[in-house]
C-alpha cells in the first residue's frame, strides 16, 4: 500500500478530473455495513464505469497521501503495486465493473477510496469512498480518595542510623584501647605489691633469726 511511482507519473499524464467528466461515469458501490467496520472484517467495494477502459484503485489516508492499489485492465488482468497489496488485496474485472477486496480489514487500510479511470489523456476520479473503523473511546476514570489510617510506628523496628553505629563502634574499640592496658598495668602492680610484701616478710624472718 506504499505510495507507487507508477501512480506519480499517472497523475503526471494531464489534467484531473474529480467524478464530473462528460463522457465518462464512474460508481463506487459499497456494502451497507461500511459505516460499521470492525477489525479484521472482509470489505468488498465495487467500481462501475461506462466504459471498458480498466481502471485503478487508489486509497487516500488520514494525512492526504496517495497509495496506489491495483489496476485492473479492460483484459482482467491484474497489477499489483507490490507483494504486499497482493497478498492483502483481491482484485477482478468483468463487463465494466471493477471489484477491489480487502481481505482482513486494519487501521492501516483506513481511508478514502478512489476508483480511478484514464480516458482521452485525462484523469477521472469516483468520489471517495470513506473505509474508517468506528471510534472507540474510553471512559475517563475517576480517581477515589483512598483513606489513610494512622500507623504507629514502632520505635524498635526504626532503622538504626549507620553514624550513630559507627559512632557507637568507635566509641566501643577506644574504650577496649584504654582500658585493657590500664587493667594490665594495674594487674603488674598488684602482682608486684604482693611479691614485694612476701620478700619484706621473708627478709624480717631472717633478720629475726640471725640477732638469737
């Protein structure tokens, strides 16, 4: 459904003319369900003319860009502007009438369809042929008010404050730095006291032994 250089130099060939041409009539038929499309649905459209002349099958999208189709020829025969519409599309002709179907309906086929007819070096558009899916739309939500009930926070399962701890900590290694050598030295002088006070003993009994 990409725009088709032979489209750009079909409408190079001369003037336009938009569904009112004298000598030449053409007709889209459409089915009745077309205002109510649906997605993946089967959508045949058909193109009548006065005139065995082949014609084209063009679709207008949203932003107003032309994408060529098919053209079917007087002789049946089929063309294709690329792989894609061909296996997306069917085609047929027969007595001056023009069938273009989609197989499976998406946003992507969206549009207006135009059948479209060279005749005298002159172009002759049908009247579009609008294809869109219906609108959908969501309805709006409302957002409710949720209540908060009052929670009561449990000062034991606060997170304790990694400076605090680490204060803590550092507190805990000075406090084992001052005090473990401070109770080894008191420890000496007691050791030391009580072997001075056992020597002093003995050296009096001695003493005491020789004056006899």
């Amino acid at each position: 459904m990409d725009t088709s250089p032979a489209l750009l130099l079909l409408l190079a060939l001369g003037f336009c003319e938009y569904g009112h041409g004298v000598s030449l009539e053409i007709k889209v038929m459409s089915p009745k369900d077309i205002t109510q499309l649906q997605l993946g649905q089967r959508l045949q459209l058909e193109c009548r003319t006065d005139k065995d002349r082949g014609a084209f099958w063009i679709r207008q999208d949203k932003r107003g860009t032309l994408h060529f189709i098919v053209f079917i020829s007087s002789m049946s025969r089929i063309t294709f502007g690329n792989q894609k519409t061909a296996t997306h599309f069917e085609a047929r002709g027969q007595n001056k009438i023009y069938n273009l179907t989609v197989k499976s309906f998406t946003p992507q086929d969206e549009g207006n369809y135009f059948c479209v007819m060279n005749f005298n070096q002159m172009l002759y558009f049908s009247p579009g042929q609008p294809a869109f899916l219906p609108a959908t739309t969501v309805a709006p939500t409302t957002c409710e008010p949720t209540t908060k009930g009052v929670i009561t926070e449990d000062p034991n399962l606060r997170t304790p404050d990694p400076e605090r701890k680490m204060q803590q900590d550092l507190n805990f290694f000075c406090h084992i730095f001052i005090w473990v050598p401070l109770a080894g030295a008191c420890v000496l002088l007691l050791i030391a006291l009580v072997i001075t006070l056992v020597l002093c003993r003995q050296t009096r009994r001695r003493r005491c032994r020789c004056k006899r």
